[in-house]
C-alpha cells in the first residue's frame, strides 16, 4: 500500500462521520427505540422453517419485485389501518431507510429542494445530501406540531419537489393531526409535490389517532412510509415498506432500486412476521401501556414531558444534558442525547427496564448532587 496515496474523496464527504447512535453492552439499553421484547420462540422456530425451505433455492436470485411479501403488507395493512391498499401500490425495502433513499433517488437529485420540519429524524439530510438534493428546514411550533399556513406558502413559494412529514415524529414522538397532513398534501399537490409522511411508529400511536393510510385514495403525490423494525421486533431484520397514492411511484422506486436488492432470506422472515402479527401486537400493547405509565411518572416527578404515539419518550428540561446522560450511563441504563437542547429520549424498554430507568435517573437527578439537572 502506497503511503502517498490519497483516495479521491468526494469533498462534502471528508471528515463526515457515519451515522449511528451507541451501541454498547449495558443492562438496560434504551437509546434507538428497539423493541425490546425478544421475538417468542414459536415464532422463531417458524422463521428458521421458513429460511430452511428459502435456503434450498438460494442459488438463483430472490423475487426481484417482492410480490408475495408486498401482498402480505397490504393484508396486513388493510387489518392493522382498516384501508385497503392493493399490492401494487406497495413497496419494500431494506429498512424504512433504503425506501426514503429511493425516494430521494427518485424524486429528488441536483436543483430540486426536500423541506421539512425540526426537530425531526436526523437522517434525512443525509439522504439528500447522497442524492445531490437541496434540503432546508423549517422549525416547528412550541408543541413540536407544524405551522400548517406557514408550511403552505413555504411550499408555494419554495416550490420543493419532496416534503417529509414524520408522525409519529422523532425524536418528540408526536403525531400530526390528520387535517395539518391533508393541508399540507394539498399545497403539494398543487405544486407539484410528493409528501412522504414517516410514519415508522405507526403502531404505537394511541386509539382513535388514524393512519395518513386513509388519505392515499385521494392524494396520488402521498407516501406513507413504515418499517417492520419496532413493532414486528425486526430491527436485525432490515424490513421497510412504502404506502403510494398512486402505483406509478412503485414503478418510479423500481427504476432507482438496486437489482434484487431484498434477499429472499429477508423475504422469507417478514413474511412468517406477518403471518404472527397477532403475536406480536400483544407486544406493541404492553409498550403503548408502559409508555403512558412512563410518561406519567416522568411528570409527576416535575420533568417536562412531550406527548408521545411512538415507543419513546422525549423529556427535560436539563441545563446539562450531557451530564445526566453519563450518570445514567454510569448506572447501567443507555438513553440518547437527540433533539432540541435540553432533552433526553428515552426508549420505552421491558417493565423492568423501565424500573431501572426510574431508579437511575432519580439517582443521577437527586438533590444530595451539587451539579445542575
């Protein structure tokens, strides 16, 4: 190897670190909103069944287009959002990741413009920066809700070709009301936009909070975006899907995607998952339960706390953060350090990791410490 050799770097690449959130061996890691729940044994067993019989074949490439798992994601869809969405109208990916880099793939690149609304889900500039895609920013209202009449003329006037709402969003855990999205998928509509709306949390969110699923029959610009990573307890899996209000955006992500690019090992597990769904959703229940437990307690304890539909909480307010991220790291328990300054998220983890969570920051914030909350 040549010590003179330079790799030719893109330049708004050099001295970029990767994204990634600590990954460390702790008692209670509650840092990226994992589901915590290990998958049950039954369930288990079935994927190594079902990996065996794909493994047999694994000498010829995959279902390219994924047919018979997008057809179990609209089954399970139409069950889990009461819409009916055709299997052609769905998309699948490696992640709810790869799905918004298609999308900036497809719908973004050089001289076109993705807005959206901070503080929300750190990746996204990363799409757009890979894309060659303008990205720019706009705040959110105190209560991390959208300013839908300042969101419009943005629109208006900025012209972007992608618009990214995230409801649940992340890191608040706060869900759009479904009159702001339709606002905002009109204005886009109208000028020529795609609204993708993230909802990676969809299934936490509380009852009577309704799906932007029931807005795709008449918004052929609207996306909705999930992932099978925290309430099908897939994360290792890498398993995310889009919604389309119109098949030809399906046809688009076929254009931009790589070949083949979901295994059929993948394949195989996601569609066992949602053949145990009901399993699994006993899972998603005792979340939702243990997040409002939490939540409340986190109050009650005179921290200030935003109203969370995902399986995590934001709560502060802290002069330094920074400070009682290690205390809690000290005692065992990994959270993370995201959005505005002065808040924590914490991910909602097992009753008896949220035990300890309680235990350590009531230890770490107690005021026998002579150092700032």
């Amino acid at each position: 190897m040549s010590a003179d050799f330079v790799p030719p770097i893109r330049s708004d690449l050099t001295g970029v670190a990767s994204y990634g959130a600590p990954q460390l061996e702790v008692p209670a890691r509650l840092n990226v909103n994992e589901n915590p729940f290990s998958l049950p044994p039954e369930l288990a067993e079935a994927m190594g069944a079902a990996v065996a019989r794909a493994a047999i074949d694994l000498n010829r490439y995959p279902d390219r287009d994924a047919e018979g798992l997008r057809q179990e994601l609209a089954d399970y869809v139409a069950g889990e959002s009461g819409v009916e969405v055709p299997a052609a109208q769905v998309w699948v990916a490696n992640g709810s990741n790869e799905v918004m880099h298609h999308l900036f793939l497809a719908f973004g690149g050089p001289g076109r413009l993705a807005i959206t609304f901070d503080p929300t889900y750190s990746m996204y500039p990363e799409y757009a920066r890979d894309t060659f895609t303008d990205y720019e920013t706009f705040e959110r209202t105190d209560d991390f809700g959208i300013d839908v009449g300042a969101a419009v003329e943005v629109i208006g006037s900025r012209r972007p070709t992608l618009v990214l709402l995230t409801s649940p969003n992340n890191p608040t855990g706060t869900a759009l009301p479904l009159s702001d999205i339709r606002t905002v998928a009109d204005a886009a509509l109208g000028a020529g936009a795609m609204v993708v709306v993230d909802e990676a949390y969809a299934e936490f969110r509380h009852d009577g909070v309704p799906s932007a699923v029931s807005l795709l029959d008449g918004y052929p610009n609207l996306v909705v975006t999930r992932t099978m990573s925290k309430a099908f307890a897939l994360a290792g899996a890498r398993v995310g899907y889009a919604l389309v209000g119109d098949p030809r955006v399906v046809e688009t992500l076929k254009v931009v995607r790589l070949p083949y690019h979901l295994s059929a090992v993948t394949q195989a597990v996601a569609v066992t998952a949602l053949r145990h769904a009901d399993v699994l959703q006993a899972q998603v229940a005792l979340l939702r339960q243990e997040r409002d437990a939490l939540s409340a307690w986190l109050i009650g304890q005179g921290f200030t706390v935003a109203p969370s539909d995902a399986n995590f909480i934001l709560f502060g307010m802290f002069e330094d953060r920074a400070r009682v991220w290690s205390g809690l790291l000290d005692r065992g328990v990994l959270i993370r350090q995201t959005g505005p300054d002065g808040w924590l998220r914490v991910s909602v983890g097992t009753p008896d990791e949220n035990d300890m969570f309680r235990r350590a920051l009531l230890a770490t914030t107690s005021p026998d410490d002579d150092q700032p909350r």
